[in-house]
C-alpha cells in the first residue's frame, strides 16, 4: 500500500499508503459569486472550477513515514518552479500536481534523531501540493 510520486526527469518518490489526505474533503469543486444589479435584483454566477484542489499528505510519529532520501528527493523537485508532477493514490486515483509554495511545500523532521544521519532514516512530513 503506497502512494507514488512521479517527478518528471528524476526517480519517482514511494511515498507509504498510510500517510493521510487531510484536506480531501475540505475542497468545494463549485465557485460561486453575487453581486445585486442596479435594480437590486441578484445575480448569482456558478461555475466547476476546472482545477487548484489542495492536496496535503501527512504523516504521523506512528505511521506514514518517509526515508531521509525520500525528503531530499522531494526538496530537489521543490527546487524546481513549476514542476509538474503525477501523483497516484493507493487506491489508484492520479492527479497532476504542483508544490503549494505559498503554504511551505514541504516539511519534516526525523522519527528519531541519531548520528550520524543515514538515508534510511525515517521522517515524518507533510507535503502540500495543489492539482492542476
């Protein structure tokens, strides 16, 4: 069970399955604005927004971790301005994403601190990315 990160032009990211979506519900696919006409009617415009769903994959001290290798692959891609990645949930569902870098892409601290550090080493993060 895993979730899988391909970036392009560099080795895909396996990220564990059991790193919780924790705004996959909080995203309205509807926009909607009002405004009163000079008459004081109201208008009302809805559309489908066509994309910018938030995606954040967390982590915990007890699940979801991710490798010392796996965080700096990850800073590399976020290094990179615009970068379009493809994203595959465990349950198979794909998305194209970018980094959120107006909300730190990107954070993690390791499960345990030891030195000196190895790239197995587990991390818990967050990673914040945004469908496009």
């Amino acid at each position: 069970m895993s979730h899988v990160l391909t970036i392009p032009q560099a080795a895909s990211v396996t990220l564990s399955g059991h790193m919780q979506w924790t705004d996959e519900f909080d995203w309205q696919p509807v926009v909607q604005t009002g405004s009163y006409s000079l008459d004081g009617a109201l208008v009302v415009e809805a559309a489908v927004k066509q994309a910018g769903r938030p995606i954040t994959l967390a982590g915990a001290q007890d699940r979801g971790w991710v490798t010392r290798s796996d965080v700096v692959a990850l800073l590399a891609a976020a290094a990179r301005p615009g970068l379009v990645m493809q994203l595959t949930l465990d349950d198979a569902r794909q998305f194209d994403v970018i980094f959120r870098h107006e909300d730190t892409p990107l954070q993690a601290e390791p499960v345990l601190f030891q030195v000196p550090l190895e790239a197995t080493d587990a991390y818990v993060a967050t990673i914040r990315l945004l469908e496009v």
